[in-house]
C-alpha cells in the first residue's frame, strides 16, 4: 500500500492534512518508508507551531487588553462624574454668590470682580486663586482645609460677556483638571449670570 | 519499531509543559474574569449616584421652601432633607438600611439599587436661617461602594451643591 492505491477523495483529504496521520502510520508500516521522513510528514513542523502559538496569544491578549481597556475607561469615567460635580458645584456657589448681592442690596456683580478664584463649598464670597488641590476630610467634603489631597483642583474665572455690559452679564466658568496615568484631564462648564431676578 | 512509545522522562516533560501553559492560561482567565467584574462595580456604583445626584439636584434647585433648617456642618450634617417641589409636592430624601428613600408626600420609594451600599448620604443645609442674607444652599454628600472581593470592590466619594433658585433671604 502506497500513495499511488489512494483514491482520488483520500488525496484530496491528504493535501488537507485530514488522513495525514493515521494513512502514514499504515504507510510506513507497509510500505516501509524510513522513519525519517515519517516523522517528518507527519507531525507538526516549527513555522506550524510558532504559527499556532502566535495565533493563540494574540488572540489572548487581544482579549486581555480589551478587558483592561474597559476597566481603565471605567475608572476614567468615575473620576470624570466626580468632577463634573465639582464643577456644577464651582457653578452653583458662584450663582449663590451672586444672589447674596440681592440680600445684601448690592448692585448686580457687586461680588464678581473679573478674575480667577477658588470657591469651597461654604464659600459666600469668591477666594483669590492658588494652585492646590481639594482635600476631602473624614466626612467625605471636598474642601481645601481638612483631608488629604484628592487629584482635582478647580479654578473659577469670571470675565465679562462679549455680548453684553457688565452691569447686565457676567460669565463665569469653571475648570476641573486632574492628572491621570493616560495624561491630564479637564473639564469645563459655563454659567452665564444675569441682571436678572 | 511500531511499538515505539514516550519515555518517562518525554511524559514528564510533556506534562510540565503543559501544566505551565495551563496554568498562565486559567490565571489569566481568572485575572480577566476579576477585572471585568470590577470595571462592572464601577459602572453600577456610577450609574446609581449620577441618578441620585441629578435627581437630588434638580429638585432642590427649584425647592420653596427647603424645610430642613441650617446645620453646622461638616461636623453635624443631617442624613434627612425634607422641601417642598413647586410640582411634585413634599418631598423627603433620607438614608435608611444603606438605602437613598424618596418619600413623596408621604409616599416612600427607595432610589438606589439593592446591588450597591450607600455608606454616606450628607445633607449641609446653610443660609436658611431668617435673614441672614444668605441664599439657601445644600451640599449633598453622596458616597457609594459595592460588596465582593476586595480586587473587585469599587466605591465613589461625590460631593456637590444646589443653590436655590427663588430667592430667600
């Protein structure tokens, strides 16, 4: 029995590696072939091997990499929602600030100088900026006087509209920025103040 | 020649090969099953707080009156917050079993999932008092975490604040 006696199907299935193993162990039985090119036929080569191997892992980490993606976007995205809560409140204690003008029988922007400032949460007027970050203390505030160092710091601008007179609007914004391993980050968000009441 | 097996040594080789191969394959698996499950923790205990807070802020926003009077915080703040909404009534916010309760005109419901603990919920109510020129404002202190093992916990430290929107001295 040879290569030859194979029908025309079981070359075809040869070729694809199908009857590989199993007809050459017959071969070599009958046929007397040298164990050399036995072995030779019918394992696996190296390229095949590498090949197979190369497949496997890149598929793995593939995988792998994918899921560490997803968690790293998630905690991309925890620190993003802290921060666009940091910012709202930087907005809201600015707009608090600005109604405390009415109480007080301020003019409008009594208390919104042009400038960049910091704002606690129990701020009732703007604080001339410095660098740091915000703590948080036992309580879980955000603040800059008890606590450790938290990533974010925030800074307040306010400016004058392009649109209208100081005496009618003031801009104010705010900007949360934070490092991260992937680089910095910043948000920022607007709030437009009115003469109005 | 037929007859020709593995030898002792080639099985034990073998075996040991492939004993390491598994062994980094399950640890990965299992070290990607971790991650996932915690990237999973992340989402939930954001997606619960981003409800609580806008839900919480936008009420407050627009309360009149905000009944809970001013407390000295953050030593004293208060777990209960209780306004009235110009169109959903009275409503009521409070922590209860590490559970966020919306109590509307009486009417109880809880905000946060099961799944996740709610381990502080801080109301800083200030400017509320009669003329203090002030306008009323709440600090929420929100802070969430989750149950599992320790590399899949995942926890969130928010703060913001609502000022109020009619004015009141």
């Amino acid at each position: 029995m040879n290569y030859m006696s194979y029908s025309i199907n079981d070359k075809k299935k040869l070729k694809k590696g199908l009857l590989k193993k199993k007809n050459y162990v017959l071969g070599a039985q009958f046929c007397g072939c040298s164990l050399r090119s036995q072995t030779k036929l019918a394992g696996f080569t190296l390229i095949e091997v590498i090949v197979a191997i190369g497949i496997i892992s890149s598929v793995t980490v593939g995988a792998i990499s994918g899921i560490s993606l997803s968690l790293s976007s998630a905690a991309r995205i925890k620190n993003n929602l802290i921060a666009a809560n940091l910012a709202q409140e930087g907005l809201e204690i600015t707009r608090s600030i600005r109604d405390r003008d009415w109480h007080l029988g301020n003019s409008f922007g009594a208390s919104l100088a042009n400038g960049i400032y910091i704002v606690d949460w129990s701020s009732q007027s703007l604080i001339s900026f410095s660098d740091t970050f915000l703590k948080i203390d036992s309580n879980g505030f955000y603040n800059y006087a008890l606590g450790q160092d938290t990533i974010f710091k925030r800074k307040i601008t306010i400016e004058n509209s392009s649109q209208n007179p100081a005496t009618v609007e003031k801009t104010a914004k705010v900007e949360i920025s934070w490092q991260e391993k992937s680089g910095p980050k910043l948000i920022q968000a607007e709030l437009r103040l009115f003469n109005w009441r | 020649m037929s007859k020709k097996g593995f030898t002792l040594v080639e099985l034990i080789v073998a075996v040991f090969i492939f004993s390491v191969l598994m062994v980094i394959a399950v640890g990965s698996f299992v070290s990607a099953l971790s991650l996932q499950r915690r990237a999973l923790n992340i989402k939930k205990v954001e997606e619960n707080s981003r409800f609580i807070l806008e839900l919480m802020a936008r009420e407050i926003r627009v309360a009149n009156p905000i009944n809970t009077t001013d407390n000295g915080c953050p030593g004293s703040g208060t777990s209960i917050l209780t306004f009235q909404h110009p169109v959903n009534g009275l409503i009521e916010y409070s922590l209860s079993g590490n559970q966020v309760h919306r109590k509307v005109d009486g009417a109880d419901s809880i905000i946060s999932n099961p799944d996740i603990e709610v381990s502080r919920l801080t109301f800083c109510v200030s400017g509320n008092a009669v003329s203090d020129d002030r306008q009323p404002r709440v600090t929420i202190i929100l802070s969430l975490k989750t149950g599992g093992a320790a590399a899949e916990k995942a926890n969130i430290d928010l703060q913001t604040t609502a000022s109020q929107r009619v004015l009141s001295d």
